[in-house]
C-alpha cells in the first residue's frame, strides 16, 4: 500500500494510431491496487526524448509499437507503489529510480542469464510495448528499474538511461583498445554527444561526424579530437581516413537515424575494424560490399541498448563526472516541436521533459 497521494488522472503524450498525431491529455493513473507482484509505480520528474520515441511513433519499424501509445524511455522519477505481495524488491518506496527501454525480461531464459535480457523474447519496452515515461506516471516493474545516484541531478541522469546506456555498451562490446581511432557519425546528437563523452573516457581517439557549427563546437568540447561535416565533405573516405592517420579508424559506432551514415563505413574502416550497428533508420538494410567485409576481415555487430548491468555502469561514469548529457528541459508540451527537431536535425545534444507540473 502507498503512503503518497496519487491522482486518479494524470497528463500524457498519447499516440492513437501511426497516422494521428501526438496529443496531450488526461489519462487514467494506474491504481496501486491493481499492481500485480513485482510491478510498481513510479510518480516522474522528468523524461529525456528519444529519436526512437520518433520511429515509434510514425511506425518506423517492422515490429509496430502498441496503439494507444505513450512513449517515453529515458524516465527518472520516485517509487509511489510497489504490488502487494512483491517479493524482495531491489526497490523501495520514495527511491529514485530510471526507467529505461527495456522495462522487463523474464531473466530466466538462456538470453537473460547471458546478459543478453534486452533480446529475450518475454521484454517489454517503456514506451514501444507498454506504456512510457511521458506520462506524470508509469507502471514498471522492480526489478528493471536502475537505482539512481545521489549526487545526480535527475535531469542530467533521464538521458543516461537509454542514449547513455546504448552509447556506452556499443563502444564496451566493440573491444576496441585505449588509442585506438573511433569514429561516431551522429556525434552531435543524443545518443552521439554521450559515445564522444564515453569512448574519451576509455581512452579512444574520437572522430566526430555530424553537421552544423553547434554539433562542431559541442563534440570538440565534449573531446573529439578531429570532426568533420557530413555535409561539406565531397570526399568522405578520404576525409575520414586522413583524420585518422591514413589507415581509418579501428571503430564506428553509427548513432545516426538514416542510412546514409552507414553507406561507407566498409570502405573507411581499417583492416580488422569494427562496425557497431546502433542507429536505426526505418525501412533500412545494410549494403556492405561483402568481397571488401571479407578480405579487411570487418565485424559488424548489432547493439541493441544495455542490460542492468550496463545501466549500473554508464550511469556510474556519469556519476563519477566522465559523461555529462548537454539537454536543454522543456515541458511535455513541446514534445511535438522535439519530434519536428529531431527530424531536421536540429536538436542538439538531448531534449529532456520536465514531467512535475
Ligand atoms: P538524434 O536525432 O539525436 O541524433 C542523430 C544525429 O545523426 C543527428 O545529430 C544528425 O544530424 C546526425 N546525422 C544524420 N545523418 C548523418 C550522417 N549521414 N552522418 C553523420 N551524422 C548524421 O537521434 P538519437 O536519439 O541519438 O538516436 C539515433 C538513432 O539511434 C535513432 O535511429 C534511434 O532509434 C537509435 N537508437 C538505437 C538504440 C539501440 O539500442 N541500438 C538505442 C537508442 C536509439
Ligand atoms: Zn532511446
């Protein structure tokens, strides 16, 4: 049973179908009574935004996302109610907790006790299969929500949660080694401003790829050593080679939603490169020239988001100050105008939501 007041209504961004738009209005909170063991409720401060709460949206994807949709992934917020019956919940009530994407598993299949929870075929995802953070408040379950640091601003942690998570473990899983050249197409952006933060952080060399002066001035603070503009170069390859020593870079991580940014990271990457697939532009295939794949001996690896583990650990470099989100905070009313911006191109860093009033 829960100590704090909760509403019976509550504001949401809801997404009724693919072709209606987003709208703002009452929905029914939750009731804790109808909590079953091991979910909870989590009353929000706020929620970051997502690029993928935009392919949710308009239905992006070959898997659609539930309609009515609320979306949301990168929530951070108080634990109000816990289901009766819960068994030794890793959480209490009045505890901080992020919600990220992945909101559940059954952590009982051969891919949970991998690590690999993200894939099991019992995950729920915030805001693509259940109900997500923008919302005043959203059901989640005990033991998927990530503890949140003290010394952390809520705001500055929301982002962490999933563009900080899947930056984090796409450069993790990449095995790449402390000097070793990476380049980031879609550095300037949510998830590509934290993987500059990141790989700094593991001691890479960053190449930083995106447009526009701001993304530049960002990226070269957030510490790439070298940038270059998507749009200006005539000569990518050779650009990006040259910047990186001639030979290329040791990694890609490609953070960017289109599939331009993938066209010609074969043919840049150094003999035994590694190309992390992350970014994930709708209706998209990879058109890696397979003789060159073959005979420069490239891995190209899939990274879906991050287990709890990950979580514990992009959120802690974070903490420790090696990674800090640049967001600007907006109300949830202007969801609409941040979906417009990411489709431009023109939200820099992260938009975060501020979820109390
Ligand atoms: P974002 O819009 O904030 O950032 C994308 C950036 O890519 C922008 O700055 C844009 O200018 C840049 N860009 C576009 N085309 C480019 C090109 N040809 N070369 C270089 N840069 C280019 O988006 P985001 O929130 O960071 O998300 C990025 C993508 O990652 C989305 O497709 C999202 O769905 C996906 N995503 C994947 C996972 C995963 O688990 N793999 C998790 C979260 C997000
Ligand atoms: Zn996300």
């Amino acid at each position: 049973m829960s100590q704090f007041t909760i509403p019976k209504t509550m504001k949401a961004a809801v997404v009724d179908s693919t072709e209606s738009p987003l709208e703002i209005r009452e929905v029914p909170v939750p009731s804790p009574e109808s909590l079953a063991p091991g979910e909870c409720l989590v009353k929000l401060d706020c929620t970051g935004v997502c690029h993928t709460d935009l392919h949710a949206a308009k239905g992006d994807w070959p898997i659609p996302a539930k309609t009515p949709l609320i979306g949301g992934h990168e929530g951070v917020g108080i634990v109000v109610a816990i289901g009766a019956h819960t068994q030794d919940s890793p959480v209490q009530l009045g505890d901080r907790v992020g919600i990220k994407w992945l909101a559940d598993s059954c952590l009982d299949c051969e891919l949970c006790r991998k690590g690999l929870e993200q894939s099991c075929s019992k995950a729920k995802c915030s805001g693509f299969s259940v109900d997500g953070t923008f919302s005043q408040y959203v059901l989640s379950w005990v033991r998927h929500v990530t503890p949140i640091p003290e010394n952390m601003d809520s705001a500055e942690a929301a982002s962490i949660l999933c563009a900080g998570i899947t930056a984090y473990r796409a450069i993790k899983y990449s095995r790449s080694n402390v000097g070793d050249w990476i380049c980031l197409p879609g550095a300037g952006g949510g998830l590509g401003h934290l993987a500059v933060q990141y790989a700094s952080a593991m001691g890479l060399r960053v190449l930083a790829i995106d447009t526009g002066a701001q993304k530049k001035a960002l990226a070269l603070r957030l510490g790439a050593e070298a940038w270059i503009d998507f749009k200006e170069s005539k000569d990518l390859v050779g650009d990006i080679k040259r910047a990186t020593g001639g030979a290329g870079p040791h990694t890609a991580v490609i953070t960017a939603a289109t599939s331009a940014a993938y066209a010609q990271a074969v043919d840049y990457l150094r003999p035994g490169g590694k190309l992390m697939v992350v970014g994930l532009p709708a209706r998209a295939s990879l058109n890696a020239d397979i003789f060159f794949t073959v005979v420069k001996s490239i891995s190209i690896l899939g990274s879906y988001v991050g287990n709890r583990q990950d979580a514990r650990e992009a959120l802690d470099l974070a903490a420790r100050g090696k990674v800090k989100c640049f967001f600007e905070l907006k109300p949830l009313s202007a969801l609409k105008e941040t979906y417009e911006g990411l489709e431009k191109g023109t939200v820099v860093g992260r938009v975060v939501l501020d979820m109390k009033n």
